[in-house]
C-alpha cells in the first residue's frame, strides 16, 4: 500500500493490470479500475519475422545499435486481396557479429540441416559475417480478449505476491501476415542482389506488451480515459502501453512517450482541481 494524492502505473502491457488485478478491494472485487472488465485483455505482443541475405559488399554490420534502421512501411495497410488485414512494418538491421551470424546459420529456416561444422563453419561465416542485411517484419497484432493477462493462482513473486499469467495465442490473421511478408523479402533481397537469403526468425514475440488497459471515452469500453486517467478512480493514471486500444505494426516507444508528456500536461494543468479518491 503506499498513499498519494496522485498515482501514476507505468509498469506495461503485463506489469500494469497485475498490479491493478492485485489491488482488489470491497469497492473494486474485480481489481482496480476494472468496472468494464478489460483490464488485461486484449493483449498484443507483435509477433515478428525476419530474414537474411547475404552479399558480396564489406557493410560492416555489425557496426552501430540494432536500432539504427531504414523502413518501408510498403505492406503496412489492409488489402483485401492478401487475404488478411492490416500489414506489417519492415525495417533493415545489422546483423551482428559472429555470434549472431551463428544463430541465424543454426536457426534458419532452409540452411540449419546444412553442413556447418569444420571447413564448412570457417567458409560460411566469411561469406557472411559483415556481408548481410536482415529485414525484420513487425506485423499489426489485433486486439482480442482471448489474449489476457490474469494473475496465476499458484506462482508467487518473492514478496509472495501473485506472478502474472500470460495467455496468448498468436492469431491465423497475424500468422497471415508474417507468412507474407516474410516471402517478400526473400524477393527482396534476391532483387538487391543477395547471393543467398532466407528466412532466420518467424513468429517470434517482440516484448512490446500493449492493450491491457484500454483507452477510450466510454467507461464500460474502456480503462481509461484519453488523459490515461482512470475512469473508475479519478486520481490514479496509466502511462505505458497498456493503454493502446491497437498494437499498429509499429515500435510503439515514441507513442508511448507523447501518451505521457500529454498526460504529465493534464495533471499539471489540473493539479489545483484533482478529485482524490
């Protein structure tokens, strides 16, 4: 327990509804700011895919952060012809060093069955190890409820607390758009000139945790309101990804940041009137 005049959770897509689900009372049995029963669902995690090439030029990738990239926002909206909706971001990453180079040669989806041990280790990692490009697919999870975060009825936390329950199931929609876009950039590459490519990741989870405690105007719809004020308690707020009411197929740090200098402008605008529940 720890008393405030304000309170602010910024603990993301899993962290905050277990603290609000932890937080039950005789006013909330449900857990806290839960009168419309979303909080932990609706859970996106942004499942994603990437593939290697390899190339004759030195690139030097393993130079810089993993986040220095270039996009293409291509294959980003619905079409109805693909046979799913939404879309995917691709953005190019380095690829790493030797270590790096040896999980995607191990993992790969077409090479792992290759020999690689032996002659065969030192002439597949010179071909490669500062000669490839990655592109990495993000695709668009959609919101469903029966993806959720609940508490576990057995786990505990070393404070004995409840550990969260994660139940997630990755989508045929969201499998949809990871299989093509994935077969894209295989084209992609062999267009750019790739001497060899294919696919190294499909279906992996992003760790970008979103969704959980829903933005929007109507209280029995939504968590909170488009301040990240609760509806159900009118001084405690929501600052992270759990408010998103869509994963998009983007990074979701720089909205994540407006969400909070907007909602840092409100208190502080209002601070003189805050209801203190």
């Amino acid at each position: 327990f720890q008393a405030a005049s304000v309170v602010i959770v910024a603990a993301n897509g899993i962290g905050t509804p277990r603290l609000l689900l932890m937080s039950e009372s005789k006013m909330f049995p449900d857990g806290l700011a839960n009168s419309s029963g979303l909080v932990g669902k609706r859970l996106m995690l942004h499942p994603f895919g990437s593939s290697i090439g390899l190339y004759d030029e030195d690139f030097e990738d393993w130079v810089g952060p993993a986040g220095t990239q270039i996009e293409s926002m291509q294959f980003y909206e619905s079409d109805p012809s693909r046979g799913f909706v939404r879309g995917s971001k691709w953005h190019v990453m380095t690829s790493g060093g030797p270590v790096e180079m040896f999980t995607r040669w191990t993992m790969g989806e077409g090479v792992r069955d290759e020999p690689f041990w032996g002659e065969a280790f030192t002439e597949k990692m010179r071909k490669s190890v500062g000669h490839s490009i990655d592109w990495i697919v993000h695709a668009e999870d959609l919101p469903e409820e029966s993806n959720y975060v609940s508490l576990d009825p057995v786990l505990k936390d070393s404070d004995g607390l409840p550990a969260p329950k994660v139940h997630y199931k990755t989508s045929e929609n969201t499998h949809k758009i990871l299989d093509f876009a994935l077969e894209k950039s295989l084209l992609a590459h062999e267009a750019a000139g790739a001497s060899k490519a294919w696919i190294t990741h499909r279906n992996f989870s992003s760790g970008h945790n979103l969704g959980t405690a829903k933005m929007g105007d109507d209280p029995e719809t939504s968590v909170v309101n488009k301040y990240g004020r609760t509806h159900d308690v009118p001084n405690l707020y929501i600052v992270d990804g759990s408010v998103f009411t869509t994963s998009t197929g983007t990074n979701p740090t720089a909205t994540i940041c407006a969400l909070a200098k907007r909602t840092a402008a409100y208190i502080a605008k209002n601070a003189g009137r805050q209801v203190v529940a």
